[in-house]
C-alpha cells in the first residue's frame, strides 16, 4: 500500500490528515485542541480522498530510542518537536495498507501494522467479470511478452518496471 511504499513503519506517529493536526500533530500545534479519538481518525481517513499524511518517528538521538514502540514507551516518549517527519500521498483509505491503534498516553494515533492493498491490476481484473485462466500475457508497458517467457521472468520484469 501506499504507507509501506512512503516509507511508514510500525510505530510511526501520525500527525496531520490533510493538514489537520491529529494526534501528536494536536501537541506541536498550540490552540489546535485535544486530538480526535481513534474512531474519529479512522472517519477522517475514510471520508477525505485524496489524502496527505504526515508522520513522525523519534530520532535515534532522542531520550526514548526507536526500538520502543506504543506498547513499551511512557505516554510522552515521543518529542515531536525533534522527531523526524515525512509525508505520504494515498489516493483514499483503500490504498492505505496500515492499521491505527491509539498510544499509551490515550491520544496519539500510531502505525499498528501493515497490510497488502489490492493494486490497479488487480481491481481492473476484478471488475472485468472474465475468466481470466488460460490467457496469455501480450506485452508488459507495452513492450512484447515473447513465447518462451515463463511467469517468474515476467513477475521480475514487472518488479524492475513498477
């Protein structure tokens, strides 16, 4: 999906939907208020395409190393203020591939897992309704599949185009 393509990790903060300040996003922004709960977060996911997503991941230099993570870290561990941000892009929740859990301190919304994401491909197969067993590949960003290719070929292929 598109969080494991940006770069998110397990434990990884999410700070901003969209340029809303969402959990500890709501602590580096004064006067933004109390961070929306975790079913409010998932709503705000759902409900906005595209989406623009900032995450935080403390620094390895700070107090509390990376290695704790939202089950074994104080509810204050992360410093926001020093922690490294970064950005992903999804075009909606769908292509997301992540899952939320709320932080030990009760508002900061953090990476519990990863998950696959049907991709382009495989929605279109899907939506075509065809039996697709028995057909033959043609051509791969429209450069010809030649006959002798076998299917770990055209996957490695595939791999190095996308």
């Amino acid at each position: 999906g598109a969080a494991e393509t940006g770069g998110v990790f397990v434990g990884d903060n999410l700070a901003f939907i969209n340029g809303i300040p969402v959990g500890a996003g709501c602590r580096l922004l004064d006067g933004s208020g109390p961070s929306p709960k975790l079913d409010e977060v998932i709503r705000m996911l759902k409900q906005y395409t595209p989406l623009a997503l900032t995450f935080a991941r403390a620094q390895a230099k700070q107090k509390t190393s990376t290695v704790k993570t939202y089950l074994t870290s104080s509810p204050l561990s992360l410093d926001i203020e020093s922690s490294y941000t970064f950005s992903i892009a999804a075009t909606d929740y769908s292509h997301l591939g992540c899952q939320f859990v709320t932080g030990m301190n009760g508002s900061d919304i953090v990476v519990k897992g990863m998950s696959g994401v049907e991709g382009l491909f495989q929605r279109q197969i899907k939506a075509s309704n065809q039996p697709f067993v028995g057909c033959r590949l043609v051509s791969v960003d429209a450069e010809i599949v030649p006959s002798y290719v076998n299917s770990q070929l055209i996957v490695n292929a595939m791999k190095r185009r996308w």
